[in-house]
C-alpha cells in the first residue's frame, strides 16, 4: 500500500501483494491521478500476465501478475534478477488544467518494506 496526506487531502492505494514463500512480482505501475494539480487518487495499474507468456519461471497469479519463482533467484541458485521495478504515470491535470503527460521508471535494489523484509 502506497499512502499520501497533506492539510488538505488524502489518497492511498489499495495494497498489492508482493511476495510469499513461494512466489515474487517485481514489476509494479502505479499511477497518481491528479485534478487540478492535487493528487487525489493512487492506485496500481495491472498489466495482466501476457509478458510472462510462455517463459518457464514466471506464472500469472490471479490473471493479473507475472510473478517470479522464489527457487530461480539468483541469490537463491536459480539465474533471474529478483529487484523490484516501479514504474510512476502520472495523470490528471495540472493546477492550469493542463494535461499531465509523464511517466517514469524506478529500480529499487534494497527492499526495507515492513512485511517483505527476508522474504527476498
């Protein structure tokens, strides 16, 4: 889950699952909808299991998520990167209402997340 709160406004995901014993997603998109330049809403984009199509290490997990294996993580023997990427796309309007129009990606390396810590 992925929160925000200023003086006057609120938004928070709804919470996504990342990993277990047996099973890792480490590709993630979350969108910050914004009007008029305030953010109002965060939720995660879910891209459905076709970039795991036919690749024996990866399963979809609920029609929705590409997961990874734990037993294929390279620290674990097994040959896959396990980071985990987020992309951010931005939506919305500006505090002109003007359209917003960016998206980003960010690798994160080093996980210290309450709940995934060791899992990894």
């Amino acid at each position: 889950m992925v929160a925000f709160a200023d003086r006057k406004y609120a938004a928070r995901s709804i919470p996504a699952f990342v990993a277990n014993s047996t099973y890792t997603v480490t590709s993630f998109t979350l969108v910050l909808e914004f009007r008029k330049g305030r953010l109002r809403n965060l939720y995660w984009k879910r891209d459905g299991c076709a970039s795991c199509s036919g690749k024996s290490n990866f399963v979809c997990l609920n029609n929705q998520d590409c997961a990874i294996r734990t037993n294929n993580y390279k620290n674990r023997g097994g040959s896959i990167d396990c980071s985990l990427g987020i992309q951010l796309a931005f939506s919305g309007t500006d505090k002109h209402e003007t359209v917003m129009r960016l998206r980003t990606f960010v690798n994160i390396h080093f996980l210290a997340f309450i709940g995934i810590s060791g899992i990894l």
